[in-house]
C-alpha cells in the first residue's frame, strides 16, 4: 500500500514494542519486571477518582468547548503561574486528551515544510515525529551527561541558524531525567530571542523534582513568554495517565490556532475528566509531595544498584522518574543489551536508542515501581551481568 510521505517514516514508540514482547513472554508463562513504561505505580488519587465518577453520575458526558471547560483554564492559569512565577491569562489556556496534541498542534501551527527544528538527543520519541508529520527539518542537539544532561551548547549554537523556527527544551527530560541548569536556560533564551523562534517547553514533570529543587521554566525568563509553548498534564504528577487530560500554554494568538486544531481533530477533551482535573488542582496537593518523596527513596534505590553493577555508572537524576545509566563498559549495543535483559533476566528496560542515536551506550529505567521491584530488578541485571564481566 502507499502512503503519504509524512506518515511512511513514523516509528511506534520503543516502549510500547518492549511492552508487547514482554507481555507476549508473560503469556508463554514468563514473569517479567517491568521497567519500561513511564507511568506511576500509584493509583490516581481517591479523591480525584470521586470526583471524576461524580461529574459522570451528574451527567457532565456531553461536548465542551474545544479549547476546555473555563473553570479548568482558570484553575490551571492561576496554578501554573504561581508555580513558574509569570503572569498565565485563562486565554492563553488550552486543554487536550493528553499533553502530546500540546506538541503536535502548536508544531502544526508553526512549523512550514523545510523550517528547522532543534530537538534534545536523546529525547522523547514524538518530538522527531511531530516534525517530520509537519514537513520540518530535525535538527538534533546531543545532551551532555556531565551537565545534568543539558544540550551540548556549543553544538546548539552551531546549529541555530536563520532556517532555525522552532526548539524543543524538556526539564525534567525524559528519558534521562535530567534538569537543565538556570544558566543554561538564559544562554538558550538569548539565542533563541536573536534568531527570532519559537520555543516548545515540554514540563510534564516539572512536579517531579528533588532535593528540595525546582526547575526553572524558560517561559518566565524576561522576553520568553511571547515567544513559548509550556506544555504539562496531569498524567505524572496525580497518577492520571488514562484520564488523558494534557494543557498548553502559550501566547492567545496562537492558542486560537491550536483551538482550531483541536476543533477538527478531536472535538474536545471528556467533560468529566475535566472536572477531575480541577478536583486535582484545586485540593491539597499534600499527596503530590508524598509522592515527591516517595520517588527520591526509589530513585536513591536504583541508582545506588545500578552504580553497583560491574561496568554501569549511572548520575543521580534531578527530576522525572527515570534512571539513565551509562553502560558503555559492557561493550555491547545497547539494543542487543535490552534484549537480553528481557529475555534472559526477565527484566524489561529500554534501550537509549529507542530515544535516538546519542542514546547508544545507555539504558532508561523507570523507577515508578516498589522497592521491591527495584531490589528484585537489580538482583536479575547483576545476575546476569556478572556471567559476562
């Protein structure tokens, strides 16, 4: 069969290709761990679940408008610009079935057939997707492990250019977990402000931070707000990966575009889940932090293991729950590597190059699972590791 040019080249995200061979070896009887999806183990909090039940009881079932309820624009303006320290307008608000129509719509809005676009390597898969859907050209920028895996800023210099119409910044990142450092963000904004783009700021985990730290958004650097695209949801910070409810914030001429976008693409986002999302926002958010901490101890967990393992190291991630060691020693292809580990140890990870080619030499493993799975985890790497070392 034929197809357009702008699907023929689309790829299925890694982890879900790892997930169904995990789960085909759990149907021949086979128990795996898993740690390659990037979702909490916790469920969504009980108090949203009520309240999302409630709004279907009292028949909240029908169409919205497509850029979302106001009340959760309003919610959403007041929490994200107090959290950032900017000023957010509700009309800069616009709501989607997840935060990914917050990457794509605003990429389809901007981007003309040939403009480039700088992008983090490694990073999440649709960035490289949502270009090539628009016409744009891929413009990767390596990270650098020895920088909180922040761009390699010369390269990202050498690589804006005139052509340059849109960048792609994510802290916390994922996979790496990652958090680019303040003065990294105002070198990037100075560059982007002197070449006239576009900046999407992908910030789903931005609750997700530790050590007491937080993450400068480049949104609330001065020049920035004008000239980007915050996008965030609720499926990491309250445990709502199936609720899909995503945002993104960005300047209302634009929002106006990507309302329009939404309109002919998915209508609106469910009424009910909406209402949950305000529940969410608007409650306590004493869950969020316990669950803040909860992920630093597992994040101590697994990177103290993996740093114990025979030719892993592994930096201490600032944000996210994803752990990204470096295992060049073993000296084998990381993809051959990931496959062994599911194979042979039953444990299911990623290999960093499913997240493009400045990933080789790297796994990613989430550690939004218990302790216990962590332990047990460990226990198989080092078990089959040690056969090789």
């Amino acid at each position: 069969m034929a197809f357009s040019e702008r699907v023929s080249g689309l790829h299925p995200e890694g982890a879900y290709a790892v997930l169904a061979r995990a789960q085909a070896l759990e149907a021949q009887g086979r128990e795996i761990i898993h740690l390659e999806i990037g979702q909490p183990d916790f469920q969504t909090f009980e108090h949203v679940r009520q309240s999302g039940m409630a709004a279907i009881e009292a028949g909240h079932t029908r169409y919205n408008p497509p850029a979302g309820l106001p009340d959760l624009r309003l919610a959403i303006a007041a929490d994200a610009g107090e959290r950032r320290g900017m000023e957010v307008r509700p009309d800069q608000v616009v709501i989607g079935p997840g935060a990914k129509p917050g990457l794509f719509f605003p990429t389809l809005a901007l981007v003309e057939p040939g403009d480039e676009v700088i992008y983090p390597d490694p990073g999440f898969p649709t960035y490289a997707a949502m270009i090539a859907v628009a016409g744009g050209v891929p413009v990767p920028v390596p990270l650098v492990e020895q920088n909180y895996f922040s761009f390699d800023l010369q390269v990202f210099k050498e690589r804006l250019s005139h052509r340059t119409r849109l960048v792609i910044l994510n802290s916390p990142a994922n996979p790496t977990g990652g958090v680019i450092p303040a003065e990294d963000l105002e070198q990037i904004a100075a560059a982007v402000q002197e070449h006239d783009c576009w900046v999407i700021s992908d910030e789903i985990y931005s609750r997700l931070v530790y050590d007491g730290k937080r993450a400068t958004s480049i949104a609330a650097l001065p020049g920035m707000a004008q000239r980007t695209i915050i996008v965030d949801g609720f499926s990491k910070t309250y445990a709502m990966t199936g609720w899909r409810l995503g945002y993104g914030i960005m300047p209302e001429g634009l929002a106006e575009r990507v309302e329009l976008l939404l309109t002919h693409a998915v209508g609106c986002t469910a009424t009910f889940t909406q209402i949950a999302g305000i529940e969410a926002l608007t409650a306590s958010q004493d869950q969020v932090q316990a669950y803040v901490r909860e992920y630093q101890r597992r994040r101590d967990r697994m990177v103290a293991g993996l740093n114990a393992l025979p030719g892993v190291s592994c930096q201490l991630p600032q944000g996210a729950f994803y752990a990204f060691p470096n295992v060049k020693a073993l000296d084998m292809p990381v993809s051959q590597l990931a496959a062994l580990l599911l194979d042979e140890a039953g444990v299911a990870v990623l290999p960093g190059t499913d997240f493009g080619v400045n990933g080789e030499g790297f796994l990613r493993l989430c550690y939004a699972v218990s302790p216990q799975t962590i332990d047990r985890a460990l226990e198989r790497m080092a078990e089959l590791i040690n056969q090789w070392m």
